[in-house]
C-alpha cells in the first residue's frame, strides 16, 4: 500500500511522513513544491515527487499508484478550495482509494473565518467519487509559543478569548492520528473531531506561569483590540484578523473539542500544553 502525504515539506508534513515511516506500513510518497526541502527524507528512502496544488498534470504524476494520501491544507489563504479541488479531483483520476484531508472541528457549521475553505473543501469532497475521511484537526499548542515566550516576559498573557476553552495539543499528536488513519481501515466516510487537553486562556496563563517560573495573568481585550496588537506585533493585516477572529470563535466553544477521537486513534493521551511550551523554552 502506497501512502502519499501532500505538504510533506511543512511542519505537520514532516511529522506524518515520520509517523509513517515509523509504521512501516508500506512505501511513503512526499509531494512537495521544492524537493530540496526534503532532500533528508529522499535519503531515508521517502519517494518525492514535485508538485503544487495548482498544477494538475504534476499531481497526475505525483499521484500514479498512490492508494491512499493525506491531502494537508494549504497556507495560501482565498486559493485554497480552488487548490484543494485541484488535488481532489487529481486524486479521482488517480483512482486513490482513501484521501484524508485535514480540516477545522466542526467545519461543517463552524463561522470562524478560518473554518470557511475547509467547509467549502469538505463539500467538493462529500461530492467527489474519492473515498474520503475528515480529519479535523483543532489548534496546535505551538501557535502558542512566540505568545507564551512574550507572555512570560511581560506577566501578560493577552488574547480575545474570554473564558472560552480551546482543545489543542501537540502538530506530532494529529501527525500520528493522521498515519493511523492512513495505515488502518474502516475511515472511509468518517469524521475525526481532534482536540486534545481543553483550557481557559486564564488556566493557559497558569501553565506558562508554571513552565517559565514568572507570574502571569491573562488580559481579555477585544478581537479588534486584539487583532491591531497581532498587527503591531509584525503581523500582516489579513492574518492578524483571521487569528483573532479564531479568539472569538475560541470564546463561543467552536474549538472545545469533546469526543476524545484523537486519544481514540494515537491510543496514548494527547500532549499537554506544558510539554510543547518547555520543548520551546529549551530552544
Ligand atoms: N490546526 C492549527 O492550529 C493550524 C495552524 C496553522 C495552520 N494550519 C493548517 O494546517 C496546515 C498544516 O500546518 P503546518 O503547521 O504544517 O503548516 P506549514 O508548516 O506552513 O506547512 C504548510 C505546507 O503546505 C504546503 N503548501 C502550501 N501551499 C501549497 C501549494 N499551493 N501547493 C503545494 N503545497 C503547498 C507548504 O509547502 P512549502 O514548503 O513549499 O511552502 C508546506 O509544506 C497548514 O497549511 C494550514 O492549512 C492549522
């Protein structure tokens, strides 16, 4: 069984293409842009092949004989149902037989900004003659990590959350749910809901606290107040928007994931916030 994994050169890419390897389920296929990315897993035996999610004819050939494939979501924010649609539809004439693709939780009715091209792609899927399975990844704590780093520095922990929970965990635990699902059977058709440990910006407060050993208090301020703070930060303009309205969404429980799915599928609980932010503190 051939198992391709789109993005392989990015952060989760990489992870799942370990993940895999570590499996040892069968020959591992990394579509990528720029194969120089990923000279080290061409060394380890990992077939690269170069493809964008533009191009259709370089993912006809990147997809020849790939039975399953991880379809991760793209960066380029407004292109991506399009790109998305691109490889799904790459995939039907490839005759794929499981496409995972690695969504939001609860796309389907999410109203996050962010949630919007991971619904639209979702659709195209649902009528695509590919078998399909939704993995619906919620935050990874190392969005946290420049945030926590200042947090500590300054005693303020800032965001536009409220009281609102958020389930995250850690790019290595969905990477692992992500080969398990690829490596297994019986996703065809499914839903994963992926969150890991569930926290209050107060109790993240707390735990950047405990880990860098310097009181810190949580500030609520407004998405808009908070989006113009991400601004001054450096941030651009359209993703400093975007990561505060996810605060808001994070505030209205649309990233409190409950269902245990990710647990279910790495079989070992997920990793806690406090393990990601000492990994960035030892950096
Ligand atoms: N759950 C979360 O908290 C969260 C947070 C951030 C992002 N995300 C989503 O999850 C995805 C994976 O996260 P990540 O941390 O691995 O992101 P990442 O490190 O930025 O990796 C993104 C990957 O997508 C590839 N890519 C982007 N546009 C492409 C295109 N048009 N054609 C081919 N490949 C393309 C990139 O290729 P290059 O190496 O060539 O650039 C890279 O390999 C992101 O792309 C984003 O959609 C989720």
């Amino acid at each position: 069984m051939t198992v391709a994994v789109t993005g392989a050169s990015g952060q989760l890419g990489r992870l799942v293409v370990e993940a895999l390897l570590r499996r040892n389920a069968g020959p591992v296929v990394a579509i990528v842009r720029d194969p120089s990315k990923v000279a080290d897993l061409a060394e380890r035996g990992v077939q690269v092949r170069q493809a964008s999610y533009d191009d259709a004819e370089a993912l006809d050939r990147a997809l020849a004989g790939v039975d399953r494939l991880l379809l991760i979501s793209g960066t380029e924010m407004g292109a991506r149902i399009a790109q998305h649609t691109t490889v799904i539809r790459a995939a039907e004439r490839a005759g794929v037989q499981l496409l995972a693709y690695t969504s939001i939780p609860r796309a389907d009715e999410n109203p996050m900004a962010l949630a919007r091209e991971h619904r639209g792609t979702e659709a195209v899927l649902a009528e695509s003659t590919v078998p399909h399975v939704f993995l619906r990844n919620g935050w990874y704590w190392e969005n946290y990590a420049d945030r926590v780093a200042a947090a500590a520095e300054h005693g303020v922990l800032q965001g536009a959350a409220g009281e609102g929970r958020v389930s995250a965990a850690a790019r290595a635990d969905y990477a692992e749910a992500a080969a398990a699902v690829l490596t297994t059977d019986g996703h065809a058709g499914r839903s994963y809901e992926l969150g890991g440990e569930s926290l209050t910006y107060p109790a993240l407060a707390q735990v950047v606290s405990e880990v860098f050993g310097k009181p810190v208090d949580y500030a609520d301020v407004s998405e808009a107040e908070y989006a113009a703070a991400l601004e001054q930060n450096g941030l651009p303009a359209p993703f400093a928007q975007a990561l505060a309205n996810a605060d808001t969404g994070i505030r209205n429980g649309w990233l409190d994931v409950t269902t245990g799915d990710l647990t279910k599928l790495i079989g070992r609980p997920a990793t806690s916030p406090a393990e990601v932010f000492r990994a960035v503190l030892a950096q």
